[in-house]
C-alpha cells in the first residue's frame, strides 16, 4: 500500500474538525455581538462562513484524495506526491485564507485565488492515478 496519502487523510480530518468548529464560532460571535442583524452583514461572518462552507469540502476531498493515493498510487510515485501536496496546498490558499481573514488578518484573501487552481490541478492528477492503480485483478474481486 502507498502511504503518501496517510498526510491527505489526517490533514482532512483535522482540517474537517477545524472547519466545523467554525459553527460554534460563528454561533458565538452573533451572540456575543449582541447585535444579530450586524453581525450576520458583517465581513467577518461572510468570510468565516465562507471558510466553514469550503474548508468542510476541502477536508473531505483530502481525505478521498488521500484514500485514491494510498489504495491506487503505486505505479505512480511521483504524480503522487505532486498530487497530495497539490491538495493540501490548495485547501490552505482556499478556505484557510478565508478563514484567517475572517478572523481578522489583514490582506490574506488576496491568496485565496490560488486555492482553487492548485485543488482542480490535484484532482485532475488523481485520474491518471486511479488509471493506471486499478487492475484487472484488483476489480475482479
């Protein structure tokens, strides 16, 4: 089995608990405000809502992706690696930005542009891996 995936499926999972912690957070802040209606127009909410929305779904295909790697990925060692730092890179620049802008540090939403061109990158590289990882005697089980 490759284990170059292992860092995909554990940064998926930890980034899924991260990004669903979000929720509290965003349920807090609104109370904590005092104000709902200020809080649910502000930014900050859209940003951190932003995250939560897309960092779940970037967790979950790090974690598919990772599970691809390690079960099909073999015979191709490097489009691997190229693959699974394409995936955890993309998930950081994407919602990781939106969620550090949420949170209030300056200017880093600018960076989320290059989020998803690196997740579209290493899906597009998983194809080739599932290719040429899945055997006729792996499917005829």
């Amino acid at each position: 089995m490759n284990v170059i995936g292992k860092k995909n499926i554990v940064l998926g999972f930890a980034y899924l608990v991260a990004t669903l912690s979000l929720g509290f957070y965003m349920a807090y802040a609104m109370f904590a405000s005092g104000e709902r209606a200020t809080w649910l127009n502000s930014a900050a909410h859209a940003l951190i809502k932003t995250a939560h929305v897309h960092g779940n779904l970037e967790s979950v295909v790090n974690i598919i992706g990772g599970l691809v790697i390690c079960l099909f990925g073999s015979r191709t060692p490097r489009l691997c690696k190229t693959a699974s730092i394409l995936l955890i890179l993309g998930a950081v620049f994407h919602s990781g930005m939106f969620y550090l802008g949420g949170l209030g540090v300056p200017n880093v939403v600018r960076l989320g542009f290059f989020g998803p061109v690196l997740l579209i990158a290493g899906i597009v590289l998983l194809v080739p891996i599932s290719w040429k990882g899945i055997t006729a005697d792996r499917v005829a089980m």
